[in-house]
C-alpha cells in the first residue's frame, strides 16, 4: 500500500479510534469481541512502547485466530454477511503465498469477495471482514525482507479502529 493511500486511511480511521467507544447490547456482537478489541489495542500499545515486530508475531497470530472465532456467530446474527466472510476466512490458510499487493487487492478491497448488494450491509461486513484481514496482512507483512514496523503497527491501529466502528454500527441498530 502506498504512503499517500495508507495516510489517508489512517487520519480516516484515526477519527473512529478516538471516538469513545459506544455502548452495544451486549447480545449484539459476539462473546469475546471486547477481548479480541482489548488484545489488538494491547499490541498496539507494544508498539507504541518500541516492541519489536517480530516480537509480536505470537499475538498477532492469535488476533487473527480470534477474529476467525467471532466469524460464525456474526454471521449468524447477520446472515447477509455470511457468504462474504466465508469467502474471507480462507485467508487464513493462503496469507504466507500471498503477495501483499494481492491481500490489499483481494481482501482489503474485496476483488475476491463477493459482493453485498446494500450499502449499509456492506459496512457492516466489510468492518468485520477487516478484523480478520488486518492481523493477516500484519503477519504477511513480518514475511517482507525489510520490515514495515510502521505499517505493521498501522495494520493493527485500523484493527481497533474497525472493532470501534463495528461497536457502533450495532450499537445503531
């Protein structure tokens, strides 16, 4: 992803990090979603604090394992997103063949997904989609011969930023 491109999603999704975290019906969302937000905000304070990017492969293995946990029970809540996240978890298995141009193609803009015919379903999929998405393209990114420590931790600030909006949008509902 370019500077300029991951600049302008950053100051986007900077905004929804810093809002405060909006209340949701505790049914709405599934067990162990304010836990995987709470793990993903714990490795960015790491980075924040100069941990090494390797350092938190661990973690970011097991954000995306948890994302994946969440998969079925949203899905169930919200069936028009169903065939969308199946088509995501994949990814989970084929990150380490993938080039990162084809993950940001594919599954940061979903040429590989199908597609959500309204507007407001496709937000709310796409928010989940991406808690998935992140971790997997931050562990492809510790792949690259020089690692992106910026990027990396970018990756898992959008993370945080995609389970606030993900809280709100069903909070909205």
């Amino acid at each position: 992803m370019s500077k300029k491109i991951r600049s302008r999603r950053f100051a986007a999704l900077a905004l929804v990090a810093c809002a405060p975290l909006q209340a949701a019906d505790e049914a709405a969302l599934p067990a162990g979603f304010e836990a995987y937000v709470t793990q993903a905000q714990a490795i960015v304070t790491a980075f924040e604090q100069g941990a090494a990017p390797a350092a938190q492969q661990p973690a970011l293995t097991a954000l995306a394992e948890r994302a994946a946990e969440l998969v079925p029970a949203f899905s169930a809540r919200h069936p028009v997103c169903r065939d969308y996240l199946a088509a995501a978890l994949p990814l989970r298995e084929t990150w380490p063949t993938l080039s990162l141009a084809r993950i940001e193609r594919d599954y940061h803009h979903d040429a590989a997904l199908p597609k959500i015919a309204s507007a407001g379903d496709h937000g709310l999929c796409y928010q989940m989609k991406d808690l998935l998405v992140h971790p997997l393209t931050a562990l492809r990114m510790l792949a690259e011969p020089e690692i992106d420590r910026a990027g990396i931790a970018h990756e898992i600030t959008e993370v945080v930023a995609h389970g606030r909006a993900l809280q709100a949008l069903e909070a909205a509902r």
